[in-house]
DNA sequence: CCTACCGATCGGTAGG
DNA sequence: CCTACCGATCGGTAGG
C-alpha cells in the first residue's frame, strides 16, 4: 500500500477510534463513516484493519525510538553535565522530556501503542513486544548507571522503570491539548518527579531490597 | 441476579478474559468455552454482558475505596506521624501502599477496573467516572496538603496525582503474582518512590509552575 | 469510491 | 444447563 494522504487521513481517524474504543471495540465501518465513506471503499486504501493498526503503531514505535535516540545523544554531549549535575540524571530527565513530548505530539498514535499493540497478530506482535522491551531497557539502564554512579537510591531498576514508563504512558489517557497544561511544561514537571524519585537521601519512607533484579 | 459461586466463577474468568482481550473484544462465548459451558448457558447466570463488566468493575471500584479509607483512618492515628515525618507523607504512602495492595490482590479484576470500565454505558459508565474522580481527588488532595506543609515541593496536584495514579494503575499491566516481587515490597517500593518523588529540595532539575492548578 | 453480496460471528431469546 | 434459532453486524471480496 502506497502511503497517499487519504491514507494518513484514514490513519489518524482510526488512532482516533482505537484510542475512545480499542481496536476490537471498532468496526472499519466506523472508520469509514469519521471519513464519510461507505465501508468497503476502505478497502481501495488499505489490505486490512490490522493493516492499519501496524502502520500505527509501527510509526509511534519508530517516533519513541527516534526520540530517545536524540535525546541520548544530545545528554551524552551536553553542557549540562558540567554543571555538576550527575551524567545518569541528565540523562533520564532527557529521556523523560522525549518521551513526554512524543505522546503530548500525538495521543491518538501514542495511546494506540500504548494500548492496542495487543491486539497485533503473530510476528508483528512478537516484533513490537522486542522493540518495547529495547526501550524499556534504555530506562532500566541509565538507572542502573544512575545507582552505580551513586546518582540514584539503590532502587530496583526494573521496579524504578516499570514505575516511571506506566506514568509515562498514562499521559496518553489523560492529557488533553487544549487544556491547561503545556506539553514542554508537562515534560519538565515529569523529568523532575522522575529525577528526585530515584535522588539518594533522607528516605522517609522505608523500602527494603526486593530481590535479585535482571537487567 | 444472585450472587452464587457458578456466577463468582463467571466474573473470574471474564476478567482475565477482559484483561488479554478487551471487553469488546471478549465474546460471551469465550467466557462460556472457558467454563466449558454452551454460550447461551450463560445466560441462566447472567442478564448480559454489561452486566458482567459492571459487577466487575462496581466491585473493583469498591475494593479501591475501602482500602483507601482503612489506610487514611489509619494514617491519621497512626504513630508514624510522631517519628517527625510530616503527615502527608504518611497520608500518601499509606494511600500508595493501600493501592498496590489491591491492584497486586487481584490484577485481572484491578486491570479490568483501570481499563474496561469506559465500555459502560449511560448512568453506570457516569457513576464510575465521578467515582474515580473521587478517588483520584484524595490523593490530590494529600499533596496539596503537603504542599501546604512544606512537606513536599511545590508541585501541581492534578499533574503530581496523575503522574502517581497511572503509575499505580500501571501496576496491573505488568505485575506477576508468581513472579520476582513480592506485592508487599512493591507496595513499600513504590510508597517511597512516590513520597520522594515529591519531597522537597535538591531539584536537580529545573521545572517551573504550570500554571493555575484547580482541585 | 460505489453497490451488492459473502460466510462467520455477534449478543441474546425460546423452550425445554 | 442444552439445542435450536433470531436479527444484526462483522471483516472482506467482486465487479464495476
């Protein structure tokens, strides 16, 4: 399928859909209808409803990917790390503030990854589940960098990352873009909350070491 | 409908099914082929399938807001608060702890609460959503407080509470009873995480106010 | 992009 | 809890 703009009209309509009622939750005659056009003339733009799906969610995929990229390269190199301030916070706050900004950029494809990649058959599936898990390593990563660093509490990476990456992935449940709250002051807020939850130091809060984590 | 065990049974099974699938994308055939019963079958148990994920959810809920009012009943009077930890940090790790406690009890149920209750319709589906505002609203709640205290930064309560709550949430889209972590160390895990992620001083990086807040 | 149509499956009912 | 069945809707195809 060549990549058209009635396409990308059809895949923005269908993120849409996905988003308010799952992708099971919608029929390509409700697609058809948002763009108002009889159901099976869906057909002359797309091989199938899972054909859409995968081109969503591949695309957001690819976006987070690319994002993270950018903003490890930009915190490896940055001035920031003069400051004082230790390599592994700048870097997770780098990461949050891409992260943020790609689901803030689009909630419709973000919240389609975030949710809908379930319903991705065979090795689509399998493929997204790689590629979600490669990201989700960057986060236990830098935090694992972060606690030998002495930068974090000695906190289970795997338990800080699950922990920041579903706060992260809730925005696309609850964000709206014409509300208060602007997407760039949004990324600052959660590089913030994600920093200083992993910041050693006068713990009020007791937690013990919860077992042997794998990275 | 009354409530026997064949119909305990029912619900059981369509969570789980809920949870992998959907709620749309569930058939009451599939719950009928997991109890090995014929699809009409179910109905001699149930009036419809709405009527399913509404006991689920309406119990779920439930569960949420009783735990929540244990903890903050006993957060109060606790002796906690004369260690010379502020209140509201008390308040809110008794909060996270009571949620981790039901999410980790039964995620199938927990994870069908979080994700399918937007697959009710009319007065129930309303019900639910000022219900989870209510919810929503005590953890704002606390962290105005704290704010108010000195006990934590000054951070937007509906963007801290969001952060936290999809955190939470989060728990049931990744959390294995049978796995690594105990619930109870993730209870006390995410308690200081959510306590320190908020506690003042130190920001190593920088995030202005966002604008006016409204609780 | 349309009309006309396909077999399969959907939630649910009747009557035992 | 079963068999038999209902109308509606599903994803998708044929042929223009």
């Amino acid at each position: 399928m060549v990549e058209t703009a009635r396409r990308r009209e059809i895949e923005d309509v269908a993120s849409t859909l996905f988003r308010e009622h799952g992708y099971a939750g919608t029929s390509v005659r409700d697609i058809a209808r948002a763009l108002d056009i009889q159901g099976a003339s869906l057909y002359a733009h797309v091989t199938s409803k899972q054909d859409v799906l995968w081109s969503i969610v591949e695309r957001a995929a690819t976006r987070f990917e690319t994002s993270a990229d950018a903003a490890s390269t930009a915190a490896a190199s940055g001035s920031d790390a003069m400051d004082g301030i230790a390599p592994a916070s700048v870097r997770l706050a780098a990461l949050v503030r891409a992260h943020v900004a790609v689901v803030t950029d689009d909630i419709g494809r973000a919240s389609v990854f975030v949710h809908e990649w379930r319903s991705l058959t065979g090795e689509r599936r399998a493929q997204m589940a790689r590629r979600r898990d490669a990201y989700e390593r960057r986060f236990r990563s830098v935090i694992d960098d972060g606690v030998a660093e002495g930068a974090f509490v000695a906190v289970d990476p795997v338990v800080a990352a699950a922990f920041l990456l579903t706060s992260l992935n809730g925005i696309a449940t609850w964000f709206r873009p014409d509300g208060r709250i602007a997407p760039a002051a949004l990324g600052d807020a959660y590089a913030r909350l994600a920093v200083d939850a992993l910041r050693p130091g006068g713990a009020v809060v007791r937690a013990e070491p919860i077992a042997e984590p794998v990275l």
